[in-house]
C-alpha cells in the first residue's frame, strides 16, 4: 500500500507497464510526466531517496519508454539514481514506497529486480560500454533489438566513457547514446568537457545563424535538391564549430542536438526518427537537474538525495530536531583534521573524484581552493595524479569512497605502491552503508589492499583515532598509507584536544579477560563493547583488543594474546576473505598452532540494501549476534586441555 499522501493521478494509475503507457495519445504525456513528477515528489517527501536527478528526466524517461520496445529494446541508464520514473513506469509503482527500504525495491537499477532494468548500476560511466555489448550481441544473432544508454549527471567526465564511444565509433555499432546535459553529477561538474558542453547551451550564435538560414531558404519557393544539401552541409559546419558534435563526430558519432529535454512530445518524435537511423547516434539533451520542485532547482547539490521528510511544498525539514547535540560525522572529523595539518604544512593537498561535498573536502577546498582538486568521476586519474604530485614532494590526500576506490585498483599497485610513493588515502564509507546497497557498501578494501606491497592499512575505532591516524599517515615517508572510517556519525566521545599521532602498526588492550581474546578492526569494535555486557551476562570472559591496523599488523599483541588464550575471535565489516581476519588467522598458524580462530565478517555473498542497523543484524554483526559467536567458541574452548 502507498502512503496517503501518495496517490498516483488518473492517467499515471492506469500505467502498470511501458506497454500500457504506449497506448496513450501523444497529446496525454505531459499531463502523464505532471503526474509522475508530482508522484515522486510525494513519495520522497516523505520515505527519503535520491531526487534530483531523477526529476530532470521524466519526461526524458517517458518519451524513451514511449518510443521504443522496451524491454525488448534494451534501456540502460547510467547512474542509477536517475532512474526511479523509469520505476514507476515499469511495474513498480505498488512497491515505490519501499525503495531503498530493506527488503524492498533496490535504488538502483537491478537486473534481479526487473526486466526492464538491462543493466545493474550503481557507480557511473558504465552504460555505453554495457548497451555497445548488447548491440553487438544483436548484430552478432540478427537481432534488430535497439540498445540505448541514457549516460549524464557527470558521467562524462570518466574515461571508461570514451573507451566506450572510440569502441562504439570504431565497429560501427547501432546504439543510441542519450547524453543527459544537466551540468551537475551530485556536485556541480567540473573539467573542460564541461565547458565544452555547457557553451552550447547558452550560445545563441548557433541558434540565430541556423534559423536565420533556413528563413532565407523559406523564400526560395523552388529552392530544390541542391540548395537543401547546400544548407544542410552549412548547418553541419557550423555543428561542428559551434557545438560538441565535432567531438562526437570525430569518434565516429552521428550527432543530433542539443534538444529541449523537458518537451516530451518532441522527443518522442525525436526517438522515432532515430529508431531508424543505423549506426552510432548520440542525442544531446539538456535538462534541468530537480525539475518541477524548485528548492531543488536552486539548489541542486542539496536536493542530490533526501533522507528526511520534507514539506513537499516548501523543501522545509519535517524531520524532529535532535534533543542534544549529535556526534560529528567522520568525513567532517576527516576534513578538520586535514585542514588543522594544512594550516601547519603547505605541502598539503586534498583531492577528490567528484564527491566534494561526501568527503567534505568541500570545506578544505573553501579554505584552500589553490590546494584542493576536484578531478570528475575520474577515480583512476585521481590516484595517478596524486602520485604525480608526490613524486615532487607534495603530500597528496586523496579523499575517496571505498568502493569507488576499486575503479582505481591498478593505479594504487601499478602508480603508488610499486614507486613506494607517499599518497594518504582517506577511506571514506567503508564497512555496511547501508541504503545504497551492494554497489556502495565498502566491503572489499581491507582484503583487496592488504595485498599489496608498500601500504600502510588503518582503521580507527572512533573519530580521536582517525584524527590520529590521518597525522601518521602525513608523517609517514615510505609508501602509502590508507586510512578506511565509516560512514555517518563517529561517537562524540570527549578526547583530549592534543593531536598525536597514532604509531603505526599498534594496538591496544581495552579489556582484559581469561576466556576467549576479541580483536576488532576500526569502529566496528563499538559494536564489539556492547557486546561485553552480554558475554558478561552469560559468564564469559572476554579480552578485547582494538588493533587498529591490518598492515602491518601487530604480531606482538597478538603473541601475547595467544599465549594466554587458547581461541582469538576477530570482527571486521569487510569480507571474511583475506581481510583483518585472515591476516591473524595467517599469524597465529604460523607461530601458535595450537591457538584457534574465529573470523567474524561478512560472508562470501552480496549484502542488499537497507539501514546500517538491520545490516548488522542480518550479518550477525551487531552486539548480540557478536555476544553468541564468541560465546560458542567459548564453549569449544573449554572442552580442550588447558594451556601448558
């Protein structure tokens, strides 16, 4: 059931699949694009989600349904929050409302979820890559299937982008490219491309010249053949020069545009005629990014996503003010940290890959705009262009999420850790994120940087050890140094205000206990102290160790720890597969086979979405679940013969 509040309207009700919306009369879609508007409006108001960018294309979304066979013709959309119209219209307007909810309906496009979504995506730039395969999958069976990739919001400026449009030029394939110019990814889009293509959307010499042409051309009544084609080859010059259709072209691009993205009817005509039209085609469309709610149209970085009510008439919070004042976020803790050390030491910069205001490098980039970068959704060029920077001294800190950190895997082995280069990555959103889902959660990081030479690999308990961790890693000359914190509010717990450093590669006892030895890495450990209580209560005594460092690890804490324990727990929130865990497990076979170990994490499975909170308990990584898996192999233990 919808909320009250969400009610479709008449002409949107009865559209339960593209094919329903097909039978509409052309002159019916803009009152249907009012309605679906006002819909998702109604729903994020109220149950949270990404907004902006998927307002921007409604009608963009409804004229492509529209105008072709979808699903058989293969609709892929790039960045995925774009895509909750295209939800709506294709059989999941009943289950909107649990959108990004557990158990519900993903925010993402999802292959699992749909027959209509083609394509998985939750990072960006993948889309032309993805329908350039589908098309070549069509030529190669003889198919006429059309395969259409809606790529915008800042996914443009990533390089897998052009891979994809020199491939695609390169065979020749049938694909349309819808390219969404809103000039906005979740900040505002930055690099010369976006120059390039926000010039034509305010030059009006293209415009004027075009249709001062084909006014003269309207008085030759019997102009014929030959001037039309004299016109129409003017007009491609003056494309070419005037507009990004050079840039296409020369990729091997038919280039039609820019378009008025927000007339629904033109571009169904639009779409019809290109259905026609063999070979690579990019349709450049320009749409404003919140269109229809306009606190998001004014300010389109903070209406990127909602995850509060909100009075769907004036954008005010409808959210209850905290009664006490909350704990900072980490990513704030990250960014003051760094600006008190860029204050110290010049040499200090902040980069980020398009995600200013999630890293909040925003703030260092407002203090210092000389000394902060934000290089585009360009996560590989943003690791190599660090390591540029440090080879000349310059103490680069790259701001990243872990899981975008993954587009930029061989540049950290290939660019920084085989030159022993020092680059600080800062880790932001490890661990469960929590409504993103599977494509968001930084799950992998500890496993898949601890194998690489020349890293440092830390992870802080709460926002003082973060504060500590990112001083060592300015400090520390000798290769990389990753520091990996989650996401949403550190604990608020007083410190000292002195800032140290934390030495690398040590841990600490937090409390002593003759049963079973816990170790934990990073701020799940705060789970891991409320679970002590309930071990307590259940006659255990546990030790707890916060380790605070994978790499290198402390084999000293650990010894002993084994010397005293006949069983190590250890707790992570990454994948129990060559992470934290297995690095002790590797340890303690090596140098106390006698010692056993239980490696708590996340299984070898793909987590969904939902709140932090109920992913925790779905791993069994909350306190209770954490209580009762130490408490089991409490009780193997004490079945064995007592330590000699």
């Amino acid at each position: 059931m919808t909320h009250p509040s969400a009610v479709p309207g008449p002409l949107l009700a009865t559209i339960r699949s593209p094919e329903d919306l097909r039978r509409l009369h052309p002159d019916q879609l803009d009152d249907l694009c009012a309605e679906l508007r006002d819909y998702i409006i109604d729903v994020v108001s109220v149950h949270g989600g990404h907004f902006g960018a998927s307002l921007g294309v409604v009608e963009l979304t409804t004229a492509l349904h529209y105008a072709y066979n979808t699903p058989t013709d293969q609709l892929v959309w790039d960045v995925g929050h774009q895509a909750y119209g295209h939800k709506i219209l294709t059989g999941r307007m009943d289950r909107f409302e649990t959108n990004r909810k557990y158990g519900g309906i993903s925010g993402f496009p999802k292959r699992s979820e749909s027959p209509y979504d083609a394509f998985g995506v939750g990072h960006s730039s993948t889309s032309i890559s993805a329908a350039l395969g589908m098309a070549e999958a069509f030529r190669k069976t003889g198919s006429t299937n059309k395969a259409i990739a809606v790529i915008g919001d800042g996914s443009m400026t990533a390089g897998l982008a052009f891979e994809a449009l020199n491939n695609a030029g390169a065979l020749g394939s049938d694909i349309l490219v819808v390219l969404n110019d809103n000039n906005m990814s979740i900040d505002p889009n930055v690099g010369a491309l976006k120059e390039y293509l926000a010039d034509i959307t305010t030059s009006k010499t293209f415009h004027k010249i075009r249709n001062e042409v084909w006014d003269l051309l309207g008085h030759f009544k019997g102009a014929g053949t030959k001037l039309r084609k004299v016109a129409s080859r003017l007009e491609t010059v003056l494309t070419t020069a005037l507009t990004p259709g050079g840039l296409f072209r020369s990729l091997g691009f038919k280039y039609y545009g820019p378009v008025d993205g927000h007339n629904v009817k033109a571009l169904v005509r639009i779409f019809e005629d290109l259905r026609t039209v063999p070979g690579p085609k990019l349709l450049h469309v320009v749409t404003v990014k919140g269109k229809g709610f306009a606190p998001a149209e004014r300010d389109q970085v903070k209406w990127h996503a909602s995850g509060s009510p909100f009075d769907k008439v004036t954008g005010a919070s409808l959210a209850q003010k905290p009664s006490r004042p909350t704990p900072p976020k980490y990513q704030d803790v990250f960014a003051d940290t760094l600006l008190d050390i860029m204050d110290r030491d010049e040499t200090v910069v902040g980069i980020t890959a398009a995600m200013p205001s999630g890293t909040s490098m925003l703030k260092v980039m407002n203090r210092y705009p000389d000394r902060a970068y934000d290089v585009g959704i360009a996560e590989q060029h943003a690791v190599t262009f660090a390591a540029g920077l440090a080879t000349q001294g310059i103490k680069p800190v790259v701001a990243i999420y872990s899981s975008f950190l993954q587009r930029g895997y061989d540049q950290v082995v290939h660019d920084v850790c085989i030159q022993k280069l020092p680059v600080l990555f800062a880790i932001d959103r490890g661990g469960l994120v929590g409504a993103d889902g599977p494509t968001h959660h930084g799950l992998y990081d500890l496993a898949y940087l601890r194998c690489i030479p020349n890293i440092v690999i830390a992870s802080p308990l709460d926002e003082h050890e973060l504060d500590g961790m990112l001083r060592a890693g300015i400090a520390y000359r000798d290769g990389a140094f990753a520091v990996r914190y989650p996401r949403g509010e550190a604990t608020g717990t007083p410190g000292t205000g002195i800032p140290v450093p934390i030495p690398i590669g040590k841990g600490r006892v937090m409390r002593d206990g003759n049963d079973i030895a816990v170790l934990s890495l990073g701020a799940i450990g705060r789970h891991v102290e409320a679970a002590l209580p309930l071990l307590d209560a259940r006659g255990v005594e546990a030790a707890w160790a916060d380790m605070r460092f994978v790499k290198p690890l402390d084999t000293d804490l650990i010894d002993e720890l084994a010397r005293t324990h006949r069983h190590i727990v250890t707790v992570e929130d990454g994948t129990r597969l060559g992470g934290f865990g297995s690095a002790v497990a590797e340890h303690v076979a090596a140098a106390h086979p006698g010692v056993g170990v239980t490696i708590l994490g996340i299984e070898d499975r793909i987590v969904e979405h939902g709140s932090p909170e109920e992913l925790y308990r779905e791993t069994g990584l909350h306190a209770e679940g954490i209580a009762v898996a130490v408490e089991a192999a409490a009780e193997r233990v004490r079945y064995r013969q007592p330590i000699g």
